[in-house]
C-alpha cells in the first residue's frame, strides 16, 4: 500500500477548481500542495518533491503538456493526472502518450474519482518502485553469491591443484613394473587417494584409499595419510637397512593415527609390498570393497582377504597375506565408486561383473577407461579411483 | 541429506533395557556429522542391557553410516560389556558388513525371525556365551515385538537432533 498521507501538487490556473480539489484531497488525509501555473508548479514540484501531480492541461506558458515532458525529464517516476476541460481527444492520447497516469475531464462532477485516481496512481508507482527495489535487491544477491561461488570455486581448485600435485606420477615405470593411475573426484576434491613408492632397493609399495565421506573433509585426510605414510617411511629407514615393512603395520600404524586424530573420519584401504628379489607380493586388507582384481593369463579372479577399516577400532589387527606374481600380469585397486558405474541392481551383481570387465579390458587402465567410459562420466555420487600395477601384459 | 536421494530416516526406540536404532532406506549420513553425538546423548541417558540395530528395511548405507555404527559398538562394548546385534536380511547390506570385517564387533544376525541356530558364531565377548546368546535372542524378540504391533514406539532420530 502507498503512504495515505502522501504529498499532492496541484497545478492549475483557476483559483475555484483548484481551491475545491485541495479541499477535498485534504479532507481525504493527504498533504496537497499548490501551484497557479506551469512554471511556478516546476519550482514547487523541484522544492518539494510531491508524490504525485495534478494538473490542467490548457495553462499559459507552460501547459499540461510540457509540464509532464519537463517532469518526465527528471527521471523521478512522479505520476501526473490530467485534468482538462478542453476535452480534445488530441491532447488526452497525446498526455496518456507521454505517460500521465490518468486523464480526467473537467468539470469534475464527483470528487471521489480523482481520489480513487490518485490513490491508484500512488498504488502503481508505489508497486513500480518496490519492484524495482526487490529486482536490485535480487540482482545485488546474485552478483554476491556468483562472487562467493566464484571464490569457492577457486578454492576448491586451488586445494585439488594440491591434492593432485600429492598424488604420484602416472604412468610410473620401475624396473619392468608399471603403475598407473586415475582419480575422480565426485565434487572439486577427492576422498579417495592412491600412491606408490620405492621402499628400498628390493622393494615398491603401493596402497588405495578411500576416507568416509567426500568432498573437503575428507580430502584433509588424504593429506594426513600421505603424510603418514611418508613419514613412516623415513622414519624406517632411519636405521640404514629398512627392517620389515609390513602393509599390516602400515595399516595398524595408520588406524592408531587416525583415531589419535578424533576426526570421525575413518578409511578403507588396500595396502601392497612388491618383493622384487623374491617375487612375491604381500598385501593386507582394511573393510575395504572391491577385493583388488588380479588379471593374467586372460583370467581375472579377486584376491582373497579381509580387515576392519582403518580409523575406527582401537584393538584392530591387520593381517598379511602373500602370494607369488606371475610373469605377466596386472592387479587392479578400486574404490567403491566404481560400483554406481557397474551393470547390475545388486551388490553381488556388480561384484560378479568386474572380473569380467576387467579381462575384457585386457587388465589395463586405459582398456578400463575405455571399457567404463571414463572419459566421459555425469556426476557422480562417490569418489572413483583406479590403481593399476602391470608387469609384462601383452 | 543429499536431494535427488529419497532420503533415509533413522529411528529409534527402547523396550525392557533393549535400545534400538532402525536405519530405513538410503541412509546417508555424509553431511551430517552432528548424529554421533546425539545417539552418545540418548545413550548416556537411557539404562539400557542391549542394543539393537535393525537394518531389515535399509536400501544401502554410506561409509559415514558405518562410521556411526562402529561407534556404537565401541560404546556398547563400554557400556555393557555386550556388542550390539544387527539384524540384516538383505545380501548386499550383509556382503557390505562382512567386508567391513564387523562381524568381529557385531552380533550379525542373517534371520528375521530369532532363532538358536542363526547364533552360531557371534563373536567372543565380555560375558559367557551363553549370557550373550541369551542377550540376543532377547534382544532379538523385543525387535520383532516393535515391528509388529507398536510402529509408534519409534522416533525420528533427526527430529530428536533438531531438539537438542
């Protein structure tokens, strides 16, 4: 609703009219000013502002008219209701044309349709201007959150250049094994984490990880364990000959870490040491799904194991298995965002299908790239990261 | 909660000193950190001899979930010196926790209806085998009671975080 005790300016060269109009728009609750002529009415309508104008259309000098042109040219949205005797139809389009609010013909015979006039003209431009507020309100609104979206987004690009510059080369060759790798994240940063790592000069580690959760929270302790691990790691060495270095104690070692933590993140994992004098691979499990996926010879098959996750329980073991590698081969890690992309309505479905996947791809990454279209995924709900260690495939 | 998911709801009641928690749909918890410490609040103020979980009616949990889980068996095993029973009679859930190794900090009951057999190989505990296979059957019967007859007896586990 409009201001009831708005401020009216009337401008007209007959005292009568004018005196009666005043009389009766004061008695209706509104401030009425007046004016005798075109020019005099611009000086008062600069001094004073009125909310609204009334005025006649045939005055010396300055008529209707061009008093609504001059108006007009203050860009003020001020309504003006003609009022006019010479009721020529010219004049009305032409008054209406330049935007008056209303045209009334003189002589008013009932005085309540100029306030119902005037009331509805306060109401439009009342309603115009809160519009308008509301849309430069909006308009301001959104310029802040694109700005904020925007400083969110660098953010999060910033901390995934770091995220991806902590993840290891790929592909990454050492003494005939090869490693490779690809992480998608289902926001900006990545719960899921992957690394490997010379040992000593016999030995590669490598692990898979995938910390409860997505997003930022969980990418924080993909630092703490990169972090963990890393400092194991020279922390064994520290003695000359590294001693034994068991993926369960990695495991153990990182499950007491993190519920030191108290972070209410816990992590499931996949941990490996490759022999290169003997051959063999030892491995532990930590709750984590898919089994890691060991290709050779055309076959597929999971390797077996099993462990609670890494993070949760203070009195978890973690236990070692070993297996010798084949000549050719390659194992494939996997997070469990891999499942929402496998066919199948049931876990033990997608399970199934994997293996098959797998030998389908030939036991590569970038047969699984293509195979799963990983190039060109949607959204994706969870975190997906692949670890591929090859030796020798075809 | 995630929109696009229908969302899970998570409820709870307590009967005779069994407190139990009914997980229900897609439950998923990776926005909402603020659920750990309400179900320490209710436990702190509930007297209670087992605990409960059913997941009968659980579509599929996120590792937040099972992150929430694990810390009610930790709080269980304090408490009471007994592990908590899940009730899970869908494959997937019950493949999810066998690879989550919580068959060792669980009683992983694979039947709806309670029954000697289906406890064959709980995991060693505080108390005597027998006391705990007695607990669970117990505890076992009071669910199967809640989800016949008195629905009411639940509440909204979220609801009961908006309040505190």
């Amino acid at each position: 609703m409009h201001n009831p005790s708005a401020k009216l300016l009337i401008i007209d060269d007959d005292e009568v009219v004018r005196a009666s109009l005043a009389a009766y728009l004061e008695d209706s609750g509104f401030t009425v000013l007046q004016a005798s002529n075109g020019l005099q009415g611009l000086e008062v309508f600069e001094l004073q502002r009125p909310d609204l104008v009334i005025c006649d259309l045939r005055m010396p000098q300055v008529d209707g008219l061009e008093l609504i042109r001059r108006i007009n040219v203050l860009n003020t949205e001020v309504p003006v209701i003609v009022v006019s005797g010479a009721g020529v139809m010219s004049d009305a389009v032409e008054a209406l044309r330049l935007g008056a609010a209303d045209y009334l013909i003189k002589p008013l015979e009932d005085l309540a349709v100029l306030e119902h006039s005037v009331r509805r003209a306060l109401d439009r431009t009342h309603l115009r201007l809160e519009n308008q507020r509301y849309r430069e309100k909006l308009e301001t609104a959104n310029r802040e959150l694109q700005a904020s979206l925007h400083l969110l987004q660098e953010d999060q690009n910033a901390g995934r250049q770091v995220q991806m510059n902590m993840l290891p080369l790929t592909p990454w060759r050492v003494d005939g094994l090869e490693f490779a790798h690809q992480i998608i994240p289902s926001l900006y940063l990545s719960g899921d984490f992957v690394d490997y790592f010379r040992v000593d000069e016999r030995r590669i580690g490598f692990y898979l990880a995938d910390v409860s959760g997505h997003g930022a929270s969980s990418a924080f302790v993909t630092v703490l364990l990169k972090f963990m691990t890393t400092r194991l790691l020279y922390e064994s060495r520290r003695g000359g000959l590294l001693p034994e270095f068991k993926p369960s104690d990695v495991l153990a070692h990182i499950n007491r870490g993190l519920i030191n933590c108290k972070l209410g993140k816990h992590v499931t994992m996949l941990g490996g040491v490759i022999d290169e004098q003997s051959g063999k691979l030892t491995y532990s499990i930590g709750g984590h799904l898919p089994l890691p996926v060991l290709y050779s010879e055309g076959q597929a098959h999971y390797l077996e194991g099993r462990g609670l996750p890494v993070g949760l329980f203070n009195e978890a073991v973690y236990s070692d298995l070993q297996m010798d590698l084949p000549k050719s081969f390659s194992l494939t890690l996997l997070s469990d965002g891999i499942l929402d992309l496998l066919p199948g309505d049931t876990l033990k479905e997608k399970e199934a299908v994997l293996p098959q996947l797998i030998s389908s791809a030939g036991g590569t990454l970038d047969g699984l790239r293509q195979v799963l279209g990983l190039a060109n995924l949607g959204e994706m709900p969870d975190d997906i990261a692949l670890l591929v260690l090859s030796r020798n495939l075809a | 909660m995630n929109p696009g998911n229908s969302p899970g709801r998570i409820q709870f009641a307590e009967k005779d000193g069994t407190f139990v928690l009914k997980f229900i749909g897609e439950v998923r918890l990776t926005l909402c950190s603020a659920l750990d410490s309400t179900i320490e609040k209710i436990f702190t103020a509930l007297n209670f001899s087992a605990i409960v979980i059913d997941l009968t009616e659980t579509r599929s949990i996120d590792s937040t979930t099972l992150g929430l889980l694990a810390k009610l068996s930790i709080l269980s095993r304090q408490k009471i010196g007994l592990l908590p029973t899940v009730v899970t009679t869908h494959a997937d859930i019950t493949r999810l926790l066998q690879s989550m190794g919580f068959d060792q900090v669980f009683n992983i009951v694979n039947q709806p209806i309670p029954c000697p057999e289906s406890l064959d190989d709980l995991p060693s505990q505080d108390h005597s085998e027998a006391v705990v296979k007695a607990k669970v059957l117990e505890a076992h019967r009071i669910l199967m009671g809640l989800n016949d007859s008195n629905r009411e007896a639940f509440h909204d586990l979220v609801s009961a975080l908006e309040r505190s």
